[in-house]
C-alpha cells in the first residue's frame, strides 16, 4: 500500500481525475461565497435589508457555520471514514440550499446560509483528508499544487458566474446553480471515489480524545500563536470580501465590471500561493510569513495616511488591494503549516480545531469591519492595518523574535 501506483488505485479513479475532484470539492466554499456576492445588493433590496450593511451577514454565516462544522467533520472523517462525511455534508449543503432558495426575508435567508456552511465543511476538511490518505512526500506536494492551481481559478470565476445568472434570472437562481453543482459532485463521489481510509487507520472517535486535542492547540507556543494570528489576519480578509460588492458597485460605481476587478485580484492570490509552494523550501514558511504580514501592515497605514490628502480612485485602490493579495498568498498556507507543525501526532483533531477557531475568530472580526463599511476604505484600510499589526506581533512573540529561515 506505501507505493505510489497502488496508492493511486485506492481511490478508484487516476490521479488526474482525482485531484480535479479533490480541487472541485475545495472549492465549494469559494463558490458558495464569491458567486453570490453579485447579488448582494439585490437581496438586500428585495428583502428589506434595515442597511446597506445588511445583506453581508450572508457572507458571515456562512463562514460560522463552515468554523462550526470543521470542528465537527473533522474527527467524525478520522473515525468514521471519508465518504460518509462527504455525503452528511453534502445533504446538510442541500438542505441549506433549498432553505435559500425558498427564503422570503433576510433572516431565513441567513438560517438557510448558516446550514449550507455546516454542510460546506465536509467536502473542504474531506478533500485535504483525501490527499493526505493517498499520497506522501514529493508526490503529495506535486498533487497539492496541482489542486491549488485548480482551487485558484474558482475564485477568480465564481463572481462572473453569479454575475452571469442575474442576467438570465433573479437571485434565486445563484441557489439552483449550487444545488446543481452540489448534485454533480455527490454524483462524482458516489459513482467513482472509493473510501479512502482503511477501518485500520481510523482514530475512534472520543469526547477525552477532542478535548485533549483542544488543550494540546490552545497550550502549545507555536500552535496557539500561529492560529490567533491566522484568525487575526483573516478577519482583516473577510471584512474586505463582506465589503467588496458594496466598496467597487456602490463606491466605484463598476457596474457588471466588479466580478472581472474581483477576478482578477483573486488570480494575483493564487498567483502568490504557486510562486510560495516553489520558494517556501528555500527561504523558510516563517521568514516569508513575517516579511509578507509587514507590508501588509505597512501598506495599509501608508494607505490609510493617503486618505487626508487626496481622494482615493478605482486605480490606487486597485494597486493597494492587488498588493494585499499578493502578500495574502504568501501569508495563509504558511501560517497554517507553522501552526501544525508541532501537532503531527494530533494532525487530525488539530486540523479541525485550529481552522476552527482561527476561523470563529475570523468570522467575528470581518463581521465588524464589514459593518463598519462607511462608504470609504478607511475601515477596510484600518481593519488590515490594527489586524496585520497584532499579528506580527504574535508571531515574533511566538518566535520569540526568532524569523530567520528553517533550512
């Protein structure tokens, strides 16, 4: 079973099919998010939304709901295997969606999102999972990168997709599109994928086991510092993917082109994440972690500052926000392998427990600084400069100013 051909016929299907599954089901997340985002305005008009702010709560609960059912998906894949969970997420999924889709005010519309978050978690923690099963060393980096190519391009696509619906129909029909989508990749998993995870490999699942799992995250250095400032730092992210509708159709008034400038900036992402997989040996997860948050910090007070003396365009917001996404790719794979690296004889609980609370965290503080949306970046700016700042500051703590490469 340790050769790499058997491995790859564990899972039934090539390795090429596989990690254009594997990326597939990662990317329901970004899909479920950046699709909709088109469409936030709209809803927020045809439900009587009390503010403009409003409607981002959508985006919010779906990312709690995500936190939430990590922590579940988790140890539940480790015991009871990969495919079950894959199917319990994807009928929780379905579920969230028809609640959407039937949704007439704005608070059923958000029980609805919250459930499809729930449902969400199973596919993405399943999909790493998988990797992990199957594949190990080299060939496991050269899968994964393959699936982050792929995984990248989702982002960059999803906004024009939702923006392409609500030119054939309402905002309904951007949950027809997730419920066919959701159908398609249950269908794949079901007709193709084998279980990949031998009864013998599996972790019973224990109530002692999590909450030792929970106490080894919280009470190591290493661990706890780097998912704080994992939490810390994508906060500052979601505030601005809970805005970004309100800050390019209403404050730049870019009409159909916010879901090409959203692209776009998400390709600049993905771009960084490949270029860190190639360079991330060589210099070191930490030092380019640390040098990558500073000029998140240091760009967004300088950005900040700009504001009292001339008013801000597309184009100077365009170079600010593709500055923050190139740094960003170089910030979030690294600062979740710093936080489990310590943990590989708890990989599997730590896993969940660390996205899970980095992302609790994260979803409570993109909560605020999308709310705080003014009409001008000053917020979005601010939350990326106070988040970025204490972020750094845990990490060289963590380190205890130690940031020099591991080689």
């Amino acid at each position: 079973m340790e050769n790499t051909h058997s491995n790859t016929d564990a899972s039934g299907i090539s390795a090429k099919e596989f990690t254009i599954l594997v990326a597939l089901l990662m990317s329901l997340v970004a899909v479920s998010i950046d699709a909709l985002l088109p469409a936030l305005g709209i809803i927020g008009s045809d439900l009587n939304a009390t503010s403009a702010n409003q409607p981002q709560l959508l985006i919010s609960m779906l990312f709690l709901g995500m936190a939430l059912g990590q922590l579940i998906s988790g140890p539940l894949s480790d015991a009871m295997g990969r495919r079950p969970i894959l199917f319990i997420g994807f009928s929780l999924y379905l579920v969230g969606t028809v609640i959407c889709y039937q949704a007439n005010t704005l608070e059923g519309l958000m029980l609805g999102r919250f459930i499809q978050g729930l449902g969400v978690a199973g596919p993405y923690i399943s999909a790493i999972s998988l990797v992990r099963d199957l594949y190990h060393g080299a060939k496991m980096a050269r899968i994964m990168s393959l699936v982050m190519m792929i995984f990248v391009l989702v982002p960059a696509l999803a906004p024009s997709i939702g923006q392409a619906i609500l030119f054939l129909a309402d905002w309904h029909g951007i949950f027809e599109f997730y419920l066919v989508y959701a159908i398609i990749l249950a269908g794949w998993v079901f007709f193709r994928l084998k279980e990949t995870l031998p009864v013998s490999n599996r972790i019973p699942f224990s109530k002692k086991g999590f909450l030792d799992g929970f106490k080894e995250v919280l009470t190591n250095r290493i661990t706890a510092s780097y998912t704080i400032a994992m939490g810390l730092f994508f906060g500052s992210f979601i505030g601005y993917i809970n805005s970004a509708q309100q800050v390019f159709q209403v404050q730049f008034n870019t009409g159909n082109m916010f879901s090409l400038y959203f692209g776009l900036l998400a390709l600049v992402l993905g771009s960084a994440s490949l270029l860190n997989s190639r360079i991330v040996e060589k210099h070191g997860a930490k030092a380019i972690a640390f040098k990558a948050m500073c000029v998140i910090a240091l760009s967004s007070l300088a950005f900040l500052l700009l504001h009292a003396f001339m008013e801000i365009n597309l184009v100077l917001f365009l170079l600010y926000a593709a500055t923050l996404f190139f740094c960003s790719g170089l910030v979030f794979g690294n600062v979740n392998s710093l936080a489990m690296e310590p943990m590989g004889h708890v990989a599997g609980i730590a896993s969940a427990i660390i996205g899970s609370v980095s992302s609790v965290m994260s979803m409570c503080i993109g909560t605020v600084v999308g709310l705080m949306y003014n009409n001008t970046l000053i917020p979005l700016s601010a939350g990326f400069f106070v988040m970025g700042g204490m972020a750094l500051a845990i990490m060289y703590w963590a380190e205890k100013g130690n940031m020099k490469p591991a080689h």
